[in-house]
C-alpha cells in the first residue's frame, strides 16, 4: 500500500482529530521532558545518598524511599499543577497496589512508571500503597470550569444520577455518593485535573487501559460519548473537596456492574 493509499483508508474524523490534537501533542512533549527531568532528579537523589559517608546516610523510612514519586505526584501524593499527575494520597491501598502492579507488569503504559517500577517485589508496591493510603494532605483547589453551563449540567447529571436510556450507570454508584471511593479498590475521584479525568476516559474507552476482567470501566466508557467524557470530567474536577477524604467501607454500595478488579 502506498502512502496515499494508507492516508486515504484513514476516516476523515480520524484525520481531522489528529490535525485538532496538534496542540496536545506539543503538551505531550513538555510533559516527557517535565519527567525526563524528574526522573534525573530521582536518580541524582539516589546516587547522592550511596555517595554520603556511613554516618550521614539517609533516614530508612518510606518518606525518603518514594521520593521519587513526589517530582511528578507531590511530597504526600497531593498532586501537582500539572495535568496529567494524578493525586495519589487517600486512594484505597488496593487501588493503587493494582495499578502500581498494572504497571509494573506492563498491563499499564507509561515508561517513567514501566521503568521506575520494573523491579519491585509485590511486598514493596504494598507498601507503597499502603503509605499513600494513610495520607492525608490538603486538596488542590478545584478548576474553574472550561465547558458552557449546558455541559456542566451533563456532567452532573452523569455523575450523580447516570443515563439509563443509554445503560450508563452513575459514577456515584460505585465511587460513592462523596465520590471518595470505596475500600478496598475503587478510587476517589475528586482532587484530579479535567485532562487527567479526559485522558483515562478516553483511554478505557479506545482500550490503551484496561484491568482485570470483567473491566466495568471499559464497559462504561465505550458508553460515553466525546461530549459526555468532557461534561464529566470538567464537573468532577470543579468540585471542592470532600470534608471527609476516606474511602466507603468495603460493600456499602451496591454496584450495578461486576468489576474484575473489586474482590468479591
């Protein structure tokens, strides 16, 4: 096939989004040289203490070992300015055990993470979990809204009450009425960037993530439309923080979907 010929077997939509996502693509760049950086930083650090004589090593606490995740995630998980870096403290441990386990394995692809976790023993990503489980560090003030009220509106309506016409449950079904999640694997879903909230959407929706079988967030997300992933994603990164951050216990919400990832 020739290279006009492989153009043209590509839809016009596609086309048409891949010229719209020049922008992105110049933000995917600053973002691989932001990590590029952190990583650099991390190494530094580490080769810094193996340089430091006997007596002055640094402390053997969890704090000093994931120091390597503060550059992109914030010293206590907190999250950042930047878009695309999730807030990590006050998710249930075995969230993040799953993802941190996701990406190590390469079932997850981002290569600063691949890389950083490569090696790990399941006990340590346990740890790690359980470390940023237990922390509970101030929320990022919440967006200002980029979307018109209208889509705004469906967010809300997405997030609180679903669409039943089109069978897509709301996310407050499982990740709870404070949307702060539910022990011992459903994520909080507040204290997130709009992009970051986008970007995974999209992401369980074309099938780039995934988790374990039966994957409720794939099902939900082919769903959605592109309208409805921006409308959901720019009201729950507008709202204010949870006065309590904790997780619901486990099996206080009745979950319409089965969830390979959720223990049973």
């Amino acid at each position: 096939m020739t290279v006009q010929e492989s153009s043209a077997a590509v839809p016009a939509a596609v086309r048409a989004t891949d010229h719209h996502n020049q922008p992105e693509r110049v933000e995917v760049g600053k973002r691989r040289t932001h990590i590029l950086i952190a990583l650099l930083m991390a190494w530094s650090s580490l080769t810094a203490f193996a340089a430091e004589p006997a007596g002055e090593q640094a402390p053997d606490t969890m704090q000093a070992r994931v120091l390597a995740c503060a550059a992109c995630h914030g010293a206590r998980g907190e999250g950042t300015d930047n878009d695309y870096f999730p807030r990590l403290a006050g998710k249930p441990a075995g969230y993040l055990y799953n993802q941190l386990l996701a990406f190590r394995d390469g079932r997850r692809k981002y290569p600063p993470m691949n890389y950083l976790l490569a090696y790990l023993p399941d006990a340590y990503l346990h740890r790690i979990a359980d470390y940023f489980t237990a922390e509970r560090p101030p929320f990022l003030p919440p967006a200002t809204p980029g979307v018109d009220k209208q889509t705004l509106a469906l967010g809300q309506t997405l997030v609180t009450r679903g669409d039943p016409a089109r069978k897509i449950p709301a996310c407050a079904s499982c990740h709870g009425g404070a949307l702060t999640g539910m022990e011992p694997a459903i994520p909080g879903l507040l204290g997130l960037h709009a992009d970051y909230l986008s970007a995974q959407l999209g992401a369980w929706r074309y099938g780039t993530r995934k988790a374990a079988a039966p994957d409720c967030m794939q099902m939900v997300a082919t769903r959605l439309g592109e309208r409805d992933i921006t409308a959901v994603a720019a009201w729950l990164a507008s709202q204010q923080a949870p006065a309590d951050p904790s997780p619901a216990a486990a099996g206080s919400l009745k979950m319409p979907l089965a969830c390979g990832s959720v223990p049973h």
